[in-house]
C-alpha cells in the first residue's frame, strides 16, 4: 500500500507539472498552491521510502544484527529497491523544475537537499548491508561514524524544508493540513 501511495503521489506531481497555468513564454509555472503541493507530495513520498529504514524497525534491526556482527546481506535487495524508489522520487521532482514558480526556487532548492541527505542515508545503509559476513568492528567502525554524518545532515534538510514549506504556506496563503502521527 505504501508504495502504492508513493507512487500516486509522484503521478500526481507529474500531473501537476504537465497540466501547469500556460504561458505564451512556453514554460509554465505553477501556482503556488500546485507548488506547495508539488513539494509536499514529493517530500511524503521520500519520507514512506525512507522512514521503516530511518526511523522505523528495519533500520533498527539492520543497525542491531550489525552490531551482533550477524550476516546484513539479507537487507541488500529492500535497500536497493527503496533506493531505486527514492531516485525515482527525485525524478518526479526534476520533472518538474521549469514550473517551479520563480518565488518558490528557495523551497525547492530546499526539497532537493534533502532528496539528496534521504539518497546519502539509503547509500550509507547500503554500505552496511554489503559488509562480507565475518566483517570486523575495524570495518564496522567507519560506516557507523559515515552513517552518523549523513544523519546529522538528514536532520538539518529536513527541519530546513519543514520551515521553508511552512513560511511560503503561509506567504502565500496556501493552507496545509498537518497530519501528526
């Protein structure tokens, strides 16, 4: 179902960026409203992608049967395809990038940031995942502290995007719906 969603999602941004306000210029904007939208929908679909691996149990269970030194290889194939489905997230929204509207390219400069933190923190997963059985705490070492880094920089996009969306909604009158989980 997840996937599913993320994939109506990126249908629906696409569909905004083909069916955006016309111009005689021949690239059309969007509207703020579509834009906001746009960017919200691109941003939920990379967080379903990202966040069981994130935040969620299979990334807890991946970081703790490394810790147990236990065999990753079993995570390689659900990382390669979310990955996979991620940079398909970030198509969508380069698909979309001659209808962001001139006063929104902040925000989006924004939304790409952190497509690019969630693809750095799927990769430093995938990094993990690819140990050889019987790797060692020396070979462990680095991929924990990389791992840390591409956090502590996911963080930073996020709260950064969640603030710029949150202002341009509000510049722009453009009303969100907060949905808490």
């Amino acid at each position: 179902m997840k996937t599913f969603t993320t994939l109506l999602l990126i249908s629906l941004s696409l569909l905004l960026a083909a069916c955006g306000g016309g111009t005689t210029t021949g690239a059309s904007k969007l509207s703020s409203s579509d834009y906001l939208l746009h960017n919200i929908s691109v941003w939920n679909g990379a967080v379903t992608i990202i966040d069981p691996w994130v935040s969620g149990d299979r990334g807890q269970s991946l970081v703790n049967d490394a810790i147990a030194h236990k065999p990753l290889d079993s995570y390689k194939t659900a990382l390669g395809s979310q990955r996979k489905a991620l940079a398909a997230n970030a198509q969508a929204n380069a698909a979309v990038a001659s209808g962001v509207p001139d006063n929104a390219k902040d925000l989006d400069g924004k939304l790409s940031a952190y497509l690019k933190s969630a693809d750095a923190m799927m990769a430093a997963l995938e990094r993990f995942a690819a140990l050889p059985n019987g790797y060692t705490n020396t070979e462990l070492a680095p991929l924990a502290k990389d791992l840390e880094t591409v956090s502590a920089q996911l963080n930073v996009d996020i709260e950064a995007l969640n603030t710029a969306q949150r202002a341009y909604s509000k510049e722009h009158k453009v009303p969100m719906q907060e949905v808490s989980q």
